[in-house]
C-alpha cells in the first residue's frame, strides 16, 4: 500500500502563487509516474501535470507555462508550483501515483486552492 499527503493549498489572489507538496509512504515501486489532478465544485476531475520517475513532464494545456511539476525521489515527494493563478484555477488538488508495474494509481486526500478574482 502507499499513502499520499497533500499539503500548500489556500487562498492566494488572482495572480499569486502558491506550492503543492504530495509525499508518498509506504511500498513505493521505483518506477512509478506521480501527478496531480484538479476537480473544481460540479465539475469531473481534470489532470494537471504528471512527472515520471525519469523526470519527464506532461502538462494540460490550461496550465503549460504557468505551472511546473517536479520531484525529489529520494523523499519520494511530488511538488506542483504553481504561478499566475487564475480564479479558474480553484478547485481541490489531487496528488496521483501510478505504479507501473500494475498500473495502479493512488490518490491523496486532496488540498483546497482558492483562488480570489
């Protein structure tokens, strides 16, 4: 099993900026893909930005140039920064690891980003 915990949501302005932290415990397989994903109030879940164990990155196009996806495998932590937010941008963050020996994923809690117009 692995656990995730998000943590640096808040509410920030139109503008700001703010860091997302996801650390993983647990039985943690080297190869694995580490994420984050959104899911604002009434709307399905969306990806954000994902990062592989080799440091490749994928963005949505909502968040290219805005946002940058990075890790520290040694601490086994995924960290989002995320710049110029938008009001669109509030939402719930996930934080997602797949293990890609089975493809598995697993989820954090989730931390709340508010972003004030």
């Amino acid at each position: 099993q692995v656990q995730l915990v998000e943590s640096g949501g808040g509410l920030v302005q139109a503008g700001g900026s703010l860091r997302l932290s996801c650390a993983a415990s647990g039985s943690i397989f080297s190869l694995n893909d580490m994420g984050w994903y959104r899911q604002a109030l009434g709307k399905q879940r969306e990806f954000v930005a994902v990062i592989t164990s080799g440091g490749s990155t994928n963005y949505a196009d909502s968040v290219k140039g805005r946002f940058t996806i990075s890790r520290d495998n040694a601490k086994n932590t995924v960290y989002l920064q995320m710049n110029s937010l938008k009001p669109e941008d509030t939402a719930v963050y996930y934080c997602n690891l797949v293990d890609m020996r089975y493809r598995y994923d697993y989820w954090g809690q989730g931390t709340q980003v508010t972003v004030s117009s």
